[in-house]
C-alpha cells in the first residue's frame, strides 16, 4: 500500500465508478476505486492524499473511524486480510493487521468497525496508533450491518439486533413479521431504515421514536445503494437503472424526489455529507466530483452516549412492519465499565478465541432487588390498574372499547414478542384477576383478539409460552406472570440488578464450581448490564425460564455435565447463564463462555 499527498490529485476525477466513503464530521470523503483511494476535502472537493492498493487483493474496502477521523482500508485475499489504519494528513500508516480469514468491512461507527467473514465476525478498535481486533458473539453471521446514533445495527435470519461496539453484546431486537433478506440497513436515534431483496424499489422505515413517520418510501427503480449518517433522518439512495440520485426524508415531511447534480448525469455513487453543512456528494467516472447543499434537510439527531443521558429512554414503539422484542429500561448512573479482553494483539493474527469476559455497557447500574415492603414511586401506581379493572368489565358486559395504557402489562408483552391483540388479552387476564374472577370467558378473549379462537380455546401464542392456564371454560394468567404484574417477588429464584432487556440473547456459560448462585448473580448482573435471576434449589428451569423472561432478567441456573444424547438444559435462543464446573462442560453445551 503506497500513500502520497495530494497536490497532483487536486482536480481529482475518478477514471472508472467508484465508491465513496464519508467521514463523520463531513470533512473528508475516500473515493475508491480499484487501485487507488483518494481522500478528498470537504466542502472544497480538493484533494487532500491518494492511497495505492495492492493489485493482487480479492477486494478492498474502506471505512472512517474515530475522532479526527482515521481511515480505515481493508484488503481481502483468498486466504487471509490485511486493515490498515490511516492518518489522511499526510498522509502516514499509524498500524497494520492481519487477520487470518477473507473478511468483509460492513460498518462503522466512532472508533469501532465491524468486519465478518466466513468463519466469524469481529470488531476492530482503532486506538491513536494500534488496531485491536475483538471478536464479535453473534449467534447467527450477520448478513448485513449500519450504525444508528453510537450503536451497530446488524441483519440477522428474521431480525435487526442493536449491539453496543464497546461491550460488544447486544441492547435490543427488532424482529421482522415476514421473511425478507436485508440488503441494507442504517438509522438514527429515532429510527432504522432498510432496503430488501425482496421488494428492492422499497425503503422501509422502523420508528424506534414515533412521530407520525412514514413506514415506508417507494421509489420507481430498485435501489442499488443507500446512504446516511447516524446523526440525521435523511437518506440518499442511487438509483440502479437511472443512476439517478434520490433525497428521502424519513420524517415524512417531503415525499421522495430525485436531485440534480451538476456535471453529473448518471451516479456512479452518491453519499451523505453531515457536517458543517448537510450536503450531497455525487461520482460518476470521468466526472468532476460534485456537491449539492441540502438546504432544507431537517436538523440532525443529537447523538447521546450512555454516560451523557440525563433520563430514561423513550421506550421505541412497534411498526407496523416489526414488533419490537424488548422495552429497554431507564439508564441509571453508568457503572465504572471493565476493559473488554482482546481476541488478538494487533500484531497476532486474529483466530477467533474466545474473548475475555465482555464489559459492562455502563447503561445500567446494579442495585439490590426490591423488598416486597419497599416504597413505591409516588405517581400513582394503582391509577391504570383502575382502568384496567373498568375496561374489564365493561367488556365482560359486551361493550367494546378501547384498552387502557397498562405499562407494567406492555412491558411484559414486550419482553414476549406479542402482537397488539395479545397485548389486550393480557390486558383482560389481568384485569380478570384484579375483579376477583377465576379468569375470563374464551368468547371474551376471542373478542378482544379479533375474534381468534385458537388464543382463547388454548392453540395459539400464549398457550405455547405458557403465559395463561386454561381449565374449567376459564382462561386466567399464569402465576409467575400475576406475581410480576402484581409486583411481588419472584419465587423461582433472587433478582438482582436493573430489569429491563436482557444484555443476553441466548444461552451463555460461566465457569464456578463453587461460588453461591446468589452471590455469582450480583457480580454478573453487573459484569452484563441487566438483571439475573439466581434459581432457588430445585427450581423448575422451565419455570425460572417463564419467570427470568417475564421480569426482563436472564436465568441463572447451575448444569452439571450433560449425558450423551440428552437434551439441552435451555432452549437455543432463551437469554440464561448456565453456571457449570470447568470449561469442558460448557464445551459439551456448546455455549460460550462469559
């Protein structure tokens, strides 16, 4: 790789279609093509350094990490990559890697990227002189990511999961209500975009805080690229028939609309510039680089990092696209995080080993769980119960309305994945239970869920997570699920911690022969930001499962070493901590290790 400085590119025009890569600030952008990366100048378009890549790497691809930006350039081979990292002023290498599979470069966000291969997916670090590559937990490889606010957005089979690039665990799920391969994805703190395979022409559009915004942008040519910036809720998309460029703004205030720049006829690349101003760059191959102000693109979105929130979040809203997995709960002070372990040194080959313990995310901070005669919070506790109990009967009397707010209910129906007619089902169950009845009349709860008969005659969802029992023409709520909204200890097992989305989303192991259950929970809940629920003796683990998912916490249970053949101790993709002997048996779970 040969870097030179840019005097002789400062009329810079890209020979063949290039790619082009933005810098955060908006002060630079890396146009790549395939045997050079030119860094240019913002908004003055001059050119500021020329990157030369290695003719006999497979690919190459570029990102900008860090504060002043760094670039990043990987270059994939058929057997292994190289990174380097990059000070465009100068320009000057400040460290190289090599990393021990073919990987791809799929997002970035502050000093983080995200790079995933065939054989595992990894996270590199970029310091002021030294690249550290940590390997990246996912239970499924990703097959698409962006960045919203500070986060990484990454495509899973059937769902979008937030993960925190400094822990490197995940913060929250989206699942998707249909099958669709995402092809691309990005967002702010206010929303996620994304683009499928299977409806191309579309943008579809996630409100994670709803503002009346569209759910979706058509456009009238499948789309071939997308971009934005993790601080705005304007996107560019590049036409893949026209190479015409397109402003959409996910607020909805103005429909999609193409836009023209000069010099330029038929995109090769467009990116969104978020700076000192709000700008389009457009390429095309033996065309001067052009730039369009944006002067009506609505303000940037303020991007708050854990420590500077002042307030709990507003709880993201389901779509009517996705239903969201989990109600994130209120940021307390942030805890003193643990420095994450690396997978390799930046001069060791990345192997994909297991990482060191994964750092608290320093959104939640442990507390001790409540006593069941502790104070409650002064705003009235009891006032929605009150309409849950009104709504309740008057639909016992054959009256249709609509259901009352109930948050400790919507919290749960949350943490479940329930559509909206399940959430007025638990509703109705539990405001059976608040009048005192035995439970609700299956014709009452096909009413309140769109007349669906398999929910109340016991075939459908709630059935099968075992949220209601159904005997004697009654269906009531399950006890576990009554205590939690009662607020009443959980008899499985001791809570501590912060409750709200489990930090995990899927069995993990931790290696103590002896340590007490009660006293492993405080130092985890700790370690993953969230709340764990300790098993008592002789829990059922069904029931401490129903119990943990209920209460927004991860189960903590001690396995031994299973028998041959045997099934596993928790389903696959049930957030639990299996406290187990020696690292073996986790081997023989095949879970990893905390």
């Amino acid at each position: 790789m040969v870097a030179r400085p840019g005097p002789e590119i400062a009329k810079f025009v890209p020979a063949e279609p290039p790619r082009i890569s933005i810098s955060p600030d908006g002060s630079l952008a890396a146009i790549a093509e395939a045997l050079r990366v030119v860094v240019v100048e913002l908004p003055g378009l001059t050119g500021l350094a020329e990157i030369g890549i290695d003719p006999e790497a497979a690919a190459t691809e570029v990102a900008w990490v860090g504060a002043p930006a760094r670039l990043l350039v990987l270059s994939r081979y058929a057997a292994y990559s190289t990174v380097h990292l990059l000070d465009p002023h100068g320009p000057r290498s400040l460290a190289e890697i090599r990393l021990e599979s073919p990987m791809r470069l799929f997002a970035s966000t502050g000093p983080h990227a995200l790079t995933v291969g065939a054989t595992g997916a990894a996270v590199l670090t970029a310091g002021d002189a030294h690249l550290t590559p940590y390997q990246f937990p996912s239970r499924a490889m990703p097959l698409a990511a962006g960045a919203a606010g500070g986060q990484f957005l990454v495509a899973l089979p059937g769902a979008i999961e937030e993960w925190d690039p400094q822990s490197r665990m995940p913060k929250r799920r989206l699942r998707l209500p249909r099958p669709a391969a995402i092809t691309a994805l990005g967002g702010s703190e206010r929303v996620v975009w994304m683009t499928t395979q299977q409806e191309p022409a579309r943008l579809d559009v996630i409100p994670l805080v709803t503002r009346g915004q569209p759910k979706a942008h058509d456009l009238p040519e499948p789309i071939a690229h997308a971009s934005g910036h993790p601080r705005s809720d304007l996107v560019l998309c590049l036409g893949a028939e026209s190479g015409r460029i397109y402003l959409v703004d996910l607020d909805g205030k103005k429909p999609p609309r193409p836009i023209s720049l000069e010099g330029i006829d038929r995109a090769d690349a467009a990116g969104l510039v978020v700076g000192r101003m709000v700008a389009a760059l457009g390429a095309q191959a033996r065309r001067p680089l052009a730039l369009l102000p944006l002067d009506e693109a609505p303000p940037a979105v303020e991007v708050r990092g854990p420590a500077a929130a002042d307030g709990p979040d507003e709880p993201p809203k389901p779509s009517t696209l996705i239903e969201e997995d989990f109600t994130p709960s209120p940021r307390p002070a942030a805890a003193t995080p643990r420095s994450p372990g690396p997978v390799a040194a930046s001069s060791t080959p990345l192997g994909f080993t297991p990482a060191a313990a994964p750092a608290s995310s320093a959104r939640q901070a442990l507390v001790g769980a409540p006593a069941a005669g502790s104070a409650r919070p002064a705003a009235d506790a009891a006032r929605w119960r009150d309409d849950v109990v009104a709504w309740t009967r008057a639909v016992f009397a054959g009256v249709d309305r609509e259901a009352p707010p109930a948050p400790a209910v919507d919290a749960v129906a949350a943490r479940f994945e329930l559509a909206p007619p399940l959430r007025r089902t638990l509703i109705l169950l539990y405001g059976a239970h608040l009048c005192g009845d035995p439970g609700a009349a299956p014709v009452d709860v096909a009413r309140v869920n769109d007349r669906a008969w398999d929910e109340a005659l016991g075939r459908g969802r709630l059935a099968e997570a075992r949220l209601a029992v159904y005997e004697r023409s009654r269906v009531r709520l399950a006890p576990s699920i009554l205590r939690t909204l009662d607020e009443l200890p959980p008899v499985t097992g001791t809570l501590v911690g912060v409750p709200g989305a489990p930090a995990l989303l899927a069995p993990w192991a931790v290696v103590s022969p002896d340590e007490p259950l009660d006293a492993l929970a405080v130092r985890l809940a700790a370690q993953i930001g969230g709340a764990v629920l300790a098993a008592h003796p002789g829990a059922d683990p069904a029931e401490l499962l129903l119990e943990a998912r209920a209460r927004g916490a991860v189960a903590l249970l001690r396995v031994g070493r299973p028998a041959p053949g045997a099934a596993p101790p928790v389903p696959p993709d049930e957030p639990a901590i299996l406290a187990v002997d020696d690292e073996s048996v986790a081997a023989q779970l095949e879970v990893p290790l905390l």
